[in-house]
C-alpha cells in the first residue's frame, strides 16, 4: 500500500526544488551497469519517504543494495535514517546493511547506475503518472521503475510513457520489512524478463516475491485478502457473527494454520475431495454482493475510521492504540522467526564474516 498522506501539489512541486547536499548514512559506491540480480551494492531509489517507503528502504538496505531516499518534507527527512538504522539493528541486520541516504528531491539524486527505482507516494493516479513521467527522463535508461500502489494498475500509471516496457508494480504489505511478501506485477506492457530480474532480485533482499502475470485489480493477495473480507463482512451484517468473533475464527482457526500451509498445499494435507465436497455445498449461499457491506459503509460515514480516528468497530485511545501497535508488531516478528528456516537468505559482502541475526 502506498503512503496516503502526501499531497499531490506537494509531489509536483518537488520537482522543481533546486539541487541541495544529501544526508549519507555511508559514503556510497557508483555502479555503471544492471549486471547482476543481487542487489549487494546495487544503486536503488526510494521516492516517499512516509510510512511505506521508509520500509522498503529497510528491505532494500537489508538486501545490501545502496538505497537513496527522496522525500520533500524536512521532518520526514530527518526521522528517516534513525528509523531505518533502528529496524536493521531490531532485525540483525545492521552490520551488513547497505548505505542509505536521504534527499529533498529526485534533482539531488546521484542517478549513476541507479537500477531500481521504487515510487511509494501519494495514491493519486495523476501524481503518479507526473512523477513517472520524470523518471523517464532523469533515471539510467536500463532502470527498472517500479510503482507500490495497492490500487493502480501499472498499465494505467504508464499509459502514454515510451518506456513502458520498464514499469512493474512492485507491491509491499504494511509493515513493508516485517511482512515477507511482495508482489512483482507485470503491466500490459511489462518486459516479463524484468519480472524475473525484479523476483531474484527482491528475493536477495530476503522478501518472498510472487510474479502477478495480469495487472488485474488488487493484483494477487489483495484479491484473496478482499473475497475473505466480503464474506466475513456479510456474516457480520446478517448478525451471525459479532467482529470480535470473526477475527478470533482467523487468527486461531483456518489463519493459523496459514502460517505452515496457504490454501492449495492445504487441500492436499486436507483431501481435495472432502473440500470439493464442501464448496459444492457453501459456494451457492456465499456473498457475491459487488458493494462494500453495510457495516463498513456506516462507519464510514459516521467518520469512524479505526487507529486514526480514535474509533472503529473498536475504541483507540491513544494509549490503548500504542499498546495494540506494539502487540501487533511482536507478533509478527515473532512470526517472522518462526518462518525464518523457509524465508529466502540474504547474501553478505564478499569479506563479512556470518552475523547473528542475518538470514544468511
């Protein structure tokens, strides 16, 4: 999902701010070609340095690659690399992270043998479209220019652009360095080998990456995650289930086991023909409705939007809310450990001794 607070004028208006000296974590290193799918010392750029973007600059940092990140707000900036150094230390990973460095605009970049480009601004399609625009001018001609929108087709953020053919969707889950998936979308004039080349190489950065081979609407696990959502909203509406009790059916029913098995390694632990058995009986009495349920309309139009609103289908004072967001976050690095044997490694420098805490 890409950063929703940024304006759109904002954005536009970054192009323009004159060349000022960047902030470097390290000193990094200038490379002249995409040679190689690792990304150890590969020069990447981060446009959006909010919430998301300051995470994907986590997993690339992580993965070894030089990592510049372009933001226009001055409190951003400066909240940047203490975050991201404190996440690779959280993780294991400071010692063999790659250098990071944080600009005002994409006019400071040093664009030198830059082969990745990750756009994680605004969800507005026209900002995106003007800042893609940009980077077909000023990025190496050989970048891969990839855009983190949860809700724009690649093909629709590239309409119009010659290079077209370089645009991916490259799609993160908040938090982007905890949760190991990453979607790697091909647009309608995607160059497949770039999939490829941009699934090896987030793999060498320790993500999972999964290739969506049509840019459809939601991509893959958005797809998924929304069917479930549908109906689990609707048993919410018909009063069957109260939400507290659908979420606890989740997390300690069918979700839990999601963590060893996704859906189709499970119907063959299952029997294929117990569960074709079953959808034969449940798919006709599933909600098909093509609007969003009742339940969420009505909050909101009462302006109850969860964390951010103070209140849900839950009350959030601010210090309950901190308490739940530090729950949430141990689970999932917990989860991470648990998973660590399957996850992909992470390639360390060429002299580095093996670190404690690195997946590699």
């Amino acid at each position: 999902m890409a950063d929703q607070s940024i304006e759109k004028d904002v954005w536009t208006a970054q192009f323009r701010i004159p060349r000022l000296h960047c902030t470097s974590a390290r000193q990094a290193k200038t490379g002249d070609k995409m040679e190689t799918s690792s990304p150890r010392n590969a020069r990447t750029v981060v446009v959006g340095g909010g919430t998301m973007g300051a995470d994907v600059a986590v997993v690339l940092a992580r993965g070894g690659a030089h990592v510049t990140v372009v933001d226009p707000h001055t409190e951003r900036r400066n909240r940047l690399l203490p975050h991201i150094a404190q996440e690779l230390a959280a993780a294991g990973q400071a010692t063999h992270a790659g250098p990071v460095q944080v600009c005002a605009s994409l006019q400071e970049v040093d664009w030198t043998g830059v082969v990745l480009v990750v756009e994680c601004i605004t969800e507005q399609l026209a900002a995106k479209q003007q800042l893609f625009a940009e980077l077909q001018a000023i990025a190496p001609a050989n970048a891969v220019l990839a855009s983190n929108s949860s809700g724009f087709p690649i093909s629709a953020i590239a309409q119009g652009l010659a290079t077209a053919q370089r645009m991916l969707g490259l799609h993160f889950f908040m938090p982007a360095h905890l949760v190991p998936l990453v979607e790697v979308v091909l647009g309608e004039r995607s160059d497949p080998a770039l999939g490829t080349w941009l699934h090896a190489f987030m793999r060498g950065c320790g993500s999972v990456p999964v290739l969506v081979k049509k840019d459809k609407p939601g991509f893959l696990a958005n797809r998924m995650q929304h069917a479930l959502s549908r109906e689990a909203f609707a048993l919410i509406d018909e009063g069957i289930a109260s939400p507290e009790d659908v979420d606890a059916a989740v997390r300690f029913g069918f979700g839990f086991r999601f963590l060893a098995a996704g859906p189709v390694l499970q119907r063959d632990h299952a029997g294929i023909e117990v569960h074709t058995a079953a959808a034969a009986t449940m798919y006709p009495t599933l909600s098909n409705t093509d609007i969003p349920a009742q339940a969420l309309r009505d909050k909101v139009a009462q302006g109850q939007l969860g964390m951010k609103t103070g209140k849900g289908f839950f009350d959030w004072p601010e210090d309950r809310k901190q308490a739940e967001r530090a729950r949430y976050d141990t689970l999932l690095r917990q989860g991470l450990s648990l998973l660590a044997s399957e996850l992909p490694t992470i390639e360390p420098p060429a002299d580095a001794a093996p670190h404690n805490g690195d997946r590699s």
